[in-house]
C-alpha cells in the first residue's frame, strides 16, 4: 500500500463552485470572496473576517492591525510552524520563544509567565494539532499584562474549548485553509474579529494599500443610473501588501465550509481507530493527549525514542510520515532569539505525525496500526 500523510477531500460541489466563477469570468478577487467571508463569519460566530491567500498572511496582517514600537516583544511557542515567528519578525518586532507542554505541546502557561516582561506587547497561542490551549487561563494572564491576543487556529478550524470557537477566544483569530489542512481553498487563510475598528483596515492592506477593491469598482461602473466618472477612483494611504484570497480559491472554501464538520467527525473517527488499534504498543506512545469527542485535530502522531529508525521502516512499508515540527529556536533564522526551551528541544526528537485525512479508510488505518505492531516487537 501507498498511504499519503495528507489528502484534500474534493468532489463535485468544489468542482460546481469553480464552474460558477469561470461562468462569471471572475476569477480575482471578487464576488466569492466577500460570500465567504460572511459565510466564515456566520459559522466561526464573529462580526468580521478578512480572506486573505494563507495564514501566513493573515498573521502578518494581524500584528500590523496593532502597528507596536519597532522592536517590541511578541511571546510565541518554541514548537510551531515558521509563520507563526515570521509574522513577528515582518512586522520588525522581536520573537520570544516560550516552552510547551509535554503532554499538550502547547503553550506553557507557567513559563509564559517566567518569559514575559515590560517590553511584551502580545502573545500568539497555537492549537498545536488540534490540541486547544486553555484559553481561559491564557487570556486572564494577557488581561493582566495587557497582552494582545492572536490566536493561531492554522490546526483546528471548527474546533471548540469550552464551549466557545477556537479563534474567538483572543482579540484576532488566524485560520489556514493550505492544501492539507483541516479544511482547504487550495491556498489561503482568514482573518477573524469582533475588533471592527482594528481589523477594517487590514482590507486595504491586503490589497496592496488600495481602500476600494477591484469588485466594488466595476459595480459603479456597470451602474447605468449612476452619474459619477470616477468608479475608478482610489486611493494608497498605507503600504500594503498582495495579500487577498481570488475567487477561485473563495469557491472552494464555500463548498469546504458545507463539509468541514462532517470532515472533522470522519477525522475524530480514524483518530478513535487509531487509539484503540495502539493500545497494547510498549514503545510508541500517542502524541497528544488526544479528545476526538470533544477537539478537532489535524494531526495524528505518536512519540518514539527511535523514531528514526520507526519512519524508515513505515517507509518501507509505503506509509507516510512527518515531524510536527523542529522547535523554531534551532532553525538558523531565529536562533539569534534563542531562550531556555528544555521541554521542547527534548521531546521534538520524538515526534512522529501519520496519515491523517477524511478519505482515510479502515483498511489504511489498520495497515498503519499492523505496520506499528511489527515495528514494536522489534525494539
């Protein structure tokens, strides 16, 4: 067998939504766009969002909203994707790598609190996996520091803690929808706030600094009862960035959107599947204290003390695997930001992330499970 790490789940109604764009001959930004972005509203339960063309993207834009001092101090996790660092360094700031959990691999509320200081200006948690971050703790420590809150919800749209939608929790939430992701529009990410006054003017920055986009335009054009010449008129009062999601992309994210929650239930399946089929492995323990009844995940992993020698061998048997991910401090870009991370430079070294996706069958699933079985008698 052949079993792929991730997979886009695809089909007709992507397909149909797509025709319908090319059928208007609006492929840019335009029409599907802002149809999207009401429709992220109504299900994520906020007054704004904002489409942009990753998550990258969204959180770069979302610490621009904030426009802080010139080398002010962002809190981060030591265990995330390179984004989540960058769009610090972007927006010339400076990145403080906090330690994770263990057994979470989020955030440590305990060390966040040793790495805070008077020049920290926001934190930015990330849902490892899926995986939430108490919240509720997290956001009583930035009220007391007047911390700006992101969330990075790249792992978990469509996830809940305590019965409130991840990416709602902090002052701006930031989803991804990338080819692998728990939903998918090819490329592309959103912005998400009650902050009208604070993320409105991030459209214009996502188009290149323009205040009026291509497709309000063109509808004072074509307006015959309209007696204004200048439709086109615009103008550039920040320096922005092409940042904005197209409508092709918005197509596949209304026809995804109609899915994301059937598609997380399939995953939180394969995931219950996974859990029990491991249950009896003396050397391979499961990532993340996994909750398939109550999280949404994106990834499913298991922790090995040979976990090279673990993914050669699941190579071997045509499985894919990955690691989630390199702690972000050892990378050469950010290791001038180096701190005390001890948690997160050990157990990284374990870190095993298998096939995860909602067209994962049973089959694939316990060919996976057999291939663990094989591997752990063998240590």
């Amino acid at each position: 067998m052949n079993i792929r790490l991730f997979k886009p789940s695809l089909g007709q109604e992507e397909l149909d939504n797509i025709k319908d764009a090319f059928e208007r001959a609006w492929i840019g930004l335009g029409p599907k766009v802002a149809e999207f972005e009401n429709e992220w509203s109504k299900y994520i339960g906020v007054k704004n969002s904002i489409a942009t063309n990753s998550a990258t993207a969204a959180l770069h834009l979302s610490l621009t909203a904030y426009g802080f001092k010139e080398g002010s101090k962002v809190l981060v996790p030591a265990i995330t994707f390179a984004s989540t660092a960058t769009a610090i360094l972007y927006n010339r700031l400076e990145p403080v790598f906090v330690d994770v959990d263990a057994k979470t691999i989020s955030i440590s509320i305990e060390d966040l609190e040793k790495k805070y200081t008077k020049n920290c200006v926001a934190v930015i948690p990330v849902h490892f996996g899926g995986q939430p971050v108490p919240m509720d703790g997290l956001m009583r420590f930035a009220k007391a520091k007047r911390l700006a809150v992101i969330e990075d919800c790249a792992h978990c749209a469509g996830g809940v803690y305590k019965g409130k939608k991840l990416g709602t929790w902090g002052n701006i939430g930031c989803f991804s929808f990338e080819e692998k992701k728990l939903m998918t529009t090819g490329d592309g990410g959103m912005i998400c706030s009650d902050d009208e006054a604070l993320v409105k003017p991030l459209k214009a920055y996502r188009w290149v600094g323009i205040d009026k986009d291509t497709w309000r335009r063109v509808k004072g054009y074509t307006d015959t009862g309209s007696k204004d010449s200048k439709h086109w008129y615009y103008e550039i009062a920040v320096l922005g960035y092409k940042y904005n999601m197209n409508d092709l992309a918005a197509a596949i994210g209304l026809a995804q959107l109609k899915k994301l929650d059937k598609m997380n239930t399939k995953r939180s399946y394969c995931i219950k599947r996974y859990m029990e089929g491991i249950k009896g492995l003396k050397n391979i323990q499961p990532l993340l204290p996994y909750n398939p009844d109550d999280y949404v995940y994106w990834i499913f992993g298991v922790r090995c003390a040979k976990r090279d020698d673990l993914i050669i061998y699941l190579k071997s048997r045509g499985i894919a695997t990955g690691v989630h991910y390199m702690p972000l401090p050892l990378h050469p870009l950010f290791k001038p930001y180096n701190t005390k991370c001890p948690i997160s430079k050990r157990i990284w070294q374990t870190f095993i992330t298998l096939p995860l996706h909602a067209d994962l069958t049973d089959k694939e699933i316990d060919y996976v499970i057999d291939a663990l079985y094989d591997f752990d008698k063998k240590i």
